[in-house]
C-alpha cells in the first residue's frame, strides 16, 4: 500500500507558466526519444573504439530498447501513485546519471549495461512527460497544441538523432552524444523543481503482480522480437522468449482484468479511438524507426557517404516535418484530429511506396529528396494527431496509464518494425535490394495503420463528438 493522499490533480493550478512547463517535458522527451536514434550513426565509431563484437554491438542499441520497452507499464503507474513531479524528476537523474556511464564505457559489458540504465530511466520520463501534459493542460486548443508539439518531438527526436550523430562522431567522438545529456539532464532538473506544479499522491494501491507481470512478459517479449531481427523468427532464442513473453502478458491481462486497481487499467481500450491509436502508433512507430535503420545503411552503403553526410541526408524530411508541424493545432481545430491523421498517413505510406523506387542511380537530389519530403510532411501532419488520439478521453486518475499506453505502443513498434523488415528483406542478395524489401515491407505497414485509423479512429472521434453535442 502506499501512503496516501488524494489525487492525480496537481495541487495547484493558477499561476502555473505553462510555456515553460511544455518546455521542459517536450525537452526532456526529446532527449531520450534523440538517444534511441543517436546512436546508428555513431556505431562503427563505437564498434572500433570499444573492439565491440557484432552481437555486442547489437546489444549496445537493444539493451536500451529492452529496459525501456519492458519498464514502461511500471513507470507509467509510478507516475500516478506516487506524484508526477518527483518521479520525473527521478527519472532525469536516471537518465542523467546513465548517459554519463554511457559517455565513459571503456569496454562492451560496460556500454551495454549503461545503456540499460538509460532505458530504466527513459522509461520513466517518457509517461510521465505526456502525463504531465494532459494533467496541466485542460481539454482544448491549449491540450491540443501541446499533444501536437508532444507527436512532433517523437518523430524529430527520431530523425534529428541521426544528424546529430552523425555530426558529432564525426567531429568530436561517439561519446559527446551521450556527455551532452547531463547537462541538459541537469538543466530540466532545477527547472521542473521550479515550475512543475506539486502533485499529490493518489489514494491507491500498488498493484504489484501487474507490474511484474508486464515488465517480465514485455521484457522476454521485446527479447524474443530483438533476436528474431539478429537470427531469425525460427531461432529458439526468438521463439522461447515470444512465447514466454505472451504467456505471461496474457496472465498480466487476466490479473488487470481482476485487479481492483490496475497498473492498465482494461477500461482505457474501451475506446476505439484508443484502441485504435495504439495499433497504428505501433506500426507507424514500427515503420519509421526501421525506415531511419535502413536508409542509414542506404545512404553509407549504397551512396558512399559519411556519418554525417548520413545525417544530413534526413534534413529534407526533418525540415519539412518541422514546418508542416506548426500547422497541426489550427488544421485540428478546423478539420478535427481523425481527418488529419488520416491524411498524414496517407501522406507517409505513399512517400513509402516512393522510396521502394530508391536506386544508386539517379543521384540523391533526384531519387531520394521527393519521396523524403513526402515522409516529412506526413509525419508532422500525423504524429499530432495520433498523440492526441491515444490519451484521448482518459480520466484525470488514469492519464499516467493512457500515456503509458501511447509509449507503449512506440517502443514495442520501434522493436518489432526493425526486426519484422530485417526478416522480410534477409532474403535479398545485395544491400540495395535488401534496402527496396524492407522499404516495401514498411509500406504495407503503413497501410495497416492507415486502415485501422480509417476503422476504429474516424468513427471514435465522430462518436465522441455527437455525444458531447448531446450532453
């Protein structure tokens, strides 16, 4: 049990400077969103410079996708029971603390468990960011401008991590992309100690058996899904741990469904638009990281090009999510959420289907930029939206569980799009063929998304909207 008092609500609420409350949180995401990505141009600095093997230097990537993706259900209800304010602000030190231990790994075991740390504390940080927003923000044009800059800086976390990856292992080293986290880290700390409102905690009880239940299924899961892209789909180590992981995440469902206070409460996916969100989060999310995976191989392997000269290749698409980004909260005003999702992932899939046209010949400007711009413009039209869809409708008391559910849904898309399209395109002979499948396998998952927006969103949001037009 813990020691309580009353609500999720923050204790105050005038006088709150909300600029810069969104400040920090969309900060401090964007930095555990930018280290999820930082590091695929840096690896073969890293790789040399820390004699790590090829399953080392995998692992230097997964073990931050592992933690993080297993610990998200608990930092999500952490955030609820014991106080948003001060579990952020553990989660930072965390994050902090690790980058550090990242910054000065001298051999494999050690970079590779520092990058755990990492997950434990983005795990953390992620929920309780959006949790943040949708207990500060009220219902409206202010909650939805800050969802919209919420959905921008996980998709500009993504692609900006590349450039500055690239930008940094090439002047400076590997190690200032993960040095350059503690200040920062610091930074936000006195900030949120300033500004954050105090949260009280809720009168509740801690449901144990959830929370481990999803860490351990979500964790053996994530493992399973991580080796399959590494070995195959019919590997044991990809098969045990899948099932394991479904077993006991089905177990966890059972004990959410019987729980008097769930970690997940079951209540949150009576809602198609949620329902919804979370299964295109997780293919779009899926889709994207996968999409940065390759064409980084695109560009140093089929262009030649250089880490950096890798990183900057992402600015026509960063450029024009950023733009088309702003526009979000006044086109969600007019049009509504669901149409404008709809529109930026059809926006996104066929910017896909463009890419599965990529050759070594014609030049860059020429094969990469439209198809590049096209992804960019989806993005910032769609990840807004698709933000906003995912909390949508949830209780005050239930915010640190619905924002747990939309990171959720990323984290695990992020795992499984990667490994889903290294298997779809390990049949190809050369690396340009090999890039073409995974770009096709990424297409029809776009088009799943597309289609469950289509399915469960569209109705959702029009349901929502007659029944507030009759209350």
């Amino acid at each position: 049990m813990v020691s309580l008092s009353s609500s999720s609500s923050p204790a105050r609420t005038s006088g709150l400077h909300t600029g810069v409350i969104l400040m920090i949180v969309l900060v401090s995401y964007f930095m555990i969103v930018l280290d999820n990505s930082i590091i695929f141009t840096g690896l073969p600095q890293i790789q040399q410079s820390l004699d790590l093997s090829p399953s080392g230097m995998a692992w230097a990537q997964n073990a931050y996708t592992l933690v993080f993706g297993g610990l998200l259900l608990l930092g999500a209800r952490m955030g609820d029971l014991l106080g948003r304010r001060r579990v952020f602000i553990l989660g930072l030190v965390l994050f902090g603390v690790a980058s550090l231990l990242v910054g000065t790994a001298q051999n494999e075991a050690w970079i590779v468990a520092a990058r755990a740390f990492q997950g434990i504390g983005a795990a953390i940080v992620a929920p309780s960011s959006l949790a943040l927003i949708t207990s500060i923000f009220p219902a409206g044009p202010e909650r939805i401008r800050a969802t919209a800059a919420y959905g921008t800086t996980a998709g500009l976390g993504a692609s900006l991590g590349l450039v500055i990856g690239g930008a940094l292992a090439q002047w400076i080293s590997w190690r200032a992309g993960f040095y350059v986290n503690v200040p920062i880290a610091i930074v936000m700390m006195v900030l949120a100690l300033r500004f954050l409102p105090f949260f009280e905690m809720m009168r509740g009880r801690f449901d144990l058996v959830g929370a481990l239940t999803s860490t351990l299924g979500m964790g053996a899961f994530v493992y399973g899904i991580i080796n399959a892209g590494e070995r195959s789909w019919s590997n044991a180590l990809t098969i045990w741990p899948v099932i394991a992981g479904l077993v006991v995440l089905s177990a966890f469902v059972v004990n959410e469904w019987k729980a008097r206070q769930p970690i997940m409460p079951l209540r949150l996916f009576a809602s198609r638009e949620r329902s919804g969100a979370a299964a295109a989060r997780l293919l779009f999310a899926g889709t994207m990281i996968a999409f940065f995976f390759f064409t980084t191989q695109l560009f140093q392997g089929v262009y030649g090009w250089t880490p950096l000269q890798a990183g900057l290749g992402f600015l026509p698409m960063t450029v024009v999510q950023f733009v088309s980004s702003l526009f979000v909260s006044r086109l969600t005003r007019r049009l509504g959420s669901a149409p404008l999702l709809v529109a930026g992932l059809l926006l996104v899939t066929a910017g896909m289907i463009w890419m599965t046209r990529i050759t070594a010949e014609p030049s860059f400007l020429l094969g990469a930029v439209g198809p590049l711009i096209l992804l960019g413009l989806g993005q910032g039209i769609a990840f807004g939206p698709l933000t906003s869809a995912g909390v949508a409708g949830a209780q005050p008391k239930d915010a640190g569980a619905a924002s747990g559910v939309v990171n959720t849904a990323h984290q695990l898309g992020s795992t499984l799009g990667v490994a889903i399209l290294t298997t779809v395109a390990a049949g190809a002979t050369t690396l340009e063929s090999r890039i073409v499948d995974a770009y096709i396998g990424g297409s029809v998952m776009l088009a799943i998304a597309f289609l469950a927006a289509l399915v469960l969103i569209v109705p959702g949001e029009r349901g929502q909207r007659h029944q507030a037009l009759v209350e």
